[in-house]
C-alpha cells in the first residue's frame, strides 16, 4: 500500500522540461527564458531558475514555447579559460589576403546591421510610446470608447510585435557576425 502511495506521488511530481516560453505583454514587453508557467484564477504564474512572477492574464498578449531554456553562457569567458571551440578554421596557406579581406567585409556587415537595429528599436520605442499614450487614456472614456480603442490601439500591437522579432533576429545575426570577427582575429 504505502508502495502505491509513493508511486503516485512520483507521478504527481512534475518533471523537468527542457522548453521554455516567451511571454508577450499587452504594453509591447517580451518576458523570455520562462521554464514553465502555471494559470490560476485569471493570474499566469510564471516560474524562472530563480523563482515566479505573477502577471494578470489581461495583460498576455500571447504565451510563445521556444526550443530550449536560455542557458548561462558567462562560464565561457572566464579568464584563462581555453575554448577550442572559438578557434577560426584552417585557412589555406597564403590566405591572409583573404582573411583581411573578409574581417573587412564582416565589420561592413556589423556596420549596416548595427545601423538597423538601431533603425528597428527607435521604430519599437515610437509604436511603445504610442500605444502606452493612447492606451493610458482609457481611463477617460466609456466601456464603447474602450473597446473603440482596444481596436485602434491592435494594428500597432501586431506591427511592434513583428518589429520585436525582426529586433530579434537582427541580434542573433549580428552575434554570429561578432562570432566569426572573434574567431578570424
């Protein structure tokens, strides 16, 4: 009997998942690297490595799983600490040449793709700035106006959505662009 018991109660612990979620909020904030979240009473619950957070469930845009928790990659770059992961691959001989050529092209790249993050989080805070104006006003109007304004105010939640993740993917890019600058100098 007492077997039993334990066997259940095994069962009814949750086990460890390797997803994790992207929360995005109605304000235009992104919350990520939450490893797990719980709905209770019109509250999500959101749990992280280092404990939980409660956000109403009125202001979730939508909850996003993503592949893998994020990972703390600080330990790499401890001083002193050899990777041989980061080292460059073998150039042919008589390839320095190409090798500047290509740190040349690569610092371009970083150039232009510095320039246009720049671009998209001035667009990101502009459509942040609008939204959180028009929607800091709701407090003036009636339950009609509101709805008028949940409606207005959707068109720029789904472009600063899009602005977020075209932010995102720009970043990911520009890190292996500053990868590949590291491994070649």
């Amino acid at each position: 009997m007492i077997y039993l018991f334990f066997f259940i109660l095994i069962l009814l612990i949750p086990h460890y998942s390797e997803a994790a979620f992207k929360i995005y909020l109605k304000n235009g904030s992104i919350i990520s690297g939450a490893s797990s979240y719980q709905k209770k009473a019109g509250e999500v619950i959101i749990y992280f490595g280092g404990g939980s957070i409660g956000i109403s469930e009125k202001d979730i845009v939508k909850i996003e799983e993503t592949g893998a928790p994020e990972k703390d990659f600080r330990s790499k770059e401890l001083p002193g600490a050899e990777t041989r992961e980061e080292a460059p691959a073998a150039l042919p001989q008589g390839a320095a040449g190409d090798k500047s050529s290509r740190i040349s092209q690569l610092r371009s790249e970083l150039e232009a793709l510095n320039s246009e993050i720049s671009t998209v989080e001035e667009k990101e805070a502009n459509l942040v700035l609008t939204i959180n104006e028009k929607w800091g006003t709701r407090y003036k109007y009636s339950a009609s106006r509101v709805r008028f304004l949940e409606r207005e105010i959707e068109p720029l939640r789904q472009e600063l959505f899009v602005t977020q993740q075209k932010k995102e993917e720009l970043k990911e890019k520009r890190a292996l662009i500053e990868g590949e600058l590291r491994a070649l100098q």
